[in-house]
C-alpha cells in the first residue's frame, strides 16, 4: 500500500533572512525543505527555516510519547552559509533520541564531516559539532551514488551504483544524485527523490546554461515537481552597475526552459531574492504562469 508523499517548504529565500511585514506571504526564513513519506522524514538543507521544522518534529515526537529512535535523514546541496546557518538551532540535534543520517558533498576536498564541524567551532559557536547528545552518522556522498530508503526501515544506505545494483522494493525510497557546477565555487548537488511512481526533484543555486542545461533536463525527466532555482529576474540578471551573470543563480525564464524541456508536471520556484518582497513576488507568480501554468512561487509553510 503506497504511503503518502509530501513536501513542505519550511524556508525559501536565498543569501540570507528577511523578517518583516513585507515578507509574512512568502515568509523569510533561508533554504530548507520537508519530504515525509509515511513516518520517513527527508530534510534538505538547513538554512533558518529548519528551526521551525525541528520544533515541529520535536513537538510530534514527544506527543506521540517520545520514544527512541528519531530518525532523520538531512541532505546538503552545498554548505553555503544559507543552507547550513540554521543547524546550530535545530533542536533534534541536541536530543539524545535522535539518529541524524547527514548526506551531502565534499567541501574543497574536505569531508562533510570536517566542514560541519568547522561551521560550529569556537568562536563561531559554544557548542563543538560532535559534543551533542545526538547519534550522527555523516556521509560524504558522490554523485555515483545513490540513497536508499524504506518506509519499513528509516536506515539510509550508501550506494555505489557501479558497484551494486541497489534492490528497489514497493516500500523503497530511492534518492539520486546529480553534481551541477555553475554555483560558485565548488557546485552543488541537485536531489531527485523517488517512491511509488512519483517524483521530486530538488535543484537550488544553479544557473541557466545557452540552449538550457542538458544535464539536468535529462535528471528532471518526468518529474512530478520540479523546485528550481529563480533568485534573479531578468534584469536584475542583466542590468548594471551589478549584473547577477556569474553569481550561480537563475532567472525564472531559466526555470521554465529547463521545466519545459523536461517534462515536468509542476514547477516551484524557490530560493527568492532577499530584496524580493511579497508584492514583487505576486507579480513575478502571476506574470510567469502565463508561460508555464503549473508554476507556483513556494511559501514559507506551505505543503
């Protein structure tokens, strides 16, 4: 029996946070997204917004009467200060019920582990990575590899897919991989996470490549929803004295040619700019569904 399959978007702005009446519609909180299937919970990103989501989480557990494992799984797409800032705040992590499964890249050569731990030392922060009571299990995975997951058993494996063939089951969550590299400097992953027949695909700081990004329309095939990238409108992309070309972000125009090319039945478009308020967003809503009808601008909240 297929469980459900949801995705709730608990931070959507990029660079940084921006709180105020101006952005309560769109919310300002940075990158973080909820994927459940059943009792599994998928994180990617922790920016500000997986504060909220790890009260949440908490406030769950403890209600339905607290007891060990809480097992998540928290995947990185890079480890700018905007997908990492909210991690020190994210309260699972300090439980000792917790099992945390990090996956995410290498950092200049250097393991998800090491880089983690330096976003949290003194004087950075009080409390050193490792020191929590939480059991943390962090693996630095390559884009030949896949994650597997299952609704019966919340332990991800890592998975060379030259080496093995991983054995997809009714209750299998399957994540890939896909290393994009026009982010500054060191590129980003992009997420596709499968169950069931349906699919999401997860791709923040990319830019648009001339004639569309053939690497990515092909890992987006058929997607059910594709959340994208579109921090920049076109003139801000272009128009000096500081075009964004270079900055390793797109434009919604770029969104929807990689959309369209790939076949995908919805397109959310995230990662909106700090100077973007809620009206400015409305329009840019309104204005780009007319070239893509199922385009929606995600919201802070919002499943």
């Amino acid at each position: 029996m297929k469980k459900d399959f949801k995705v709730t978007f608990w931070g959507v702005r990029g660079s940084h946070p921006v709180p105020g009446k101006n952005t309560l519609k769109f919310g300002g909180n940075t990158t973080c997204l909820e994927v459940s299937i059943d009792s599994v919970t998928i994180i990617i990103d922790a920016g500000t917004g997986i504060i909220n989501l790890g009260n949440r989480i908490v406030a769950d557990f403890f209600s339905k009467g607290g007891k060990p494992p809480l097992e998540l799984t928290l995947l990185f797409t890079h480890l700018h200060q905007d997908h990492t800032q909210g991690l020190p705040f994210f309260v699972p992590y300090y439980l000792g019920q917790s099992i945390l499964n990090f996956f995410g890249p290498l950092n200049f050569n250097e393991e998800l582990h090491k880089v983690l731990e330096k976003s949290m030392a003194p004087p950075n922060f009080p409390i050193d990575f490792d020191s929590s009571s939480s059991v943390k299990n962090i693996n630095t995975v390559k884009e030949n590899s896949v994650i597997l997951l299952d609704t019966d058993d919340k332990k991800p494996q890592n998975i060379n897919i030259f080496h093995n063939k991983p054995e997809i089951k009714n209750t299998s969550i399957l994540i890939r991989i896909m290393n994009g590299f026009s982010h500054p400097s060191n590129g980003i992953y992009i997420y596709r996470i499968e169950y069931g027949g349906k699919s999401v695909v997860f791709c923040t700081d990319v830019e648009g490549y001339l004639y569309g990004d053939s690497k990515l329309i092909n890992f987006a095939k058929g997607a059910d929803l594709l959340i994208h990238d579109a921090q920049y409108s076109k003139e801000q992309y272009t128009s000096l004295p500081v075009p964004r070309q270079g900055f390793g972000h797109s434009t919604p125009e770029m969104a929807i040619e990689v959309a369209k090319a790939a076949e995908v039945k919805n397109l959310a478009i995230t990662h909106h700019d700090p100077a973007s308020l809620d009206k400015q967003l409305d329009e840019y809503n309104s204005k780009y569904k007319k070239q893509f009808d199922k385009l929606f601008y995600t919201r802070e909240g919002e499943t």
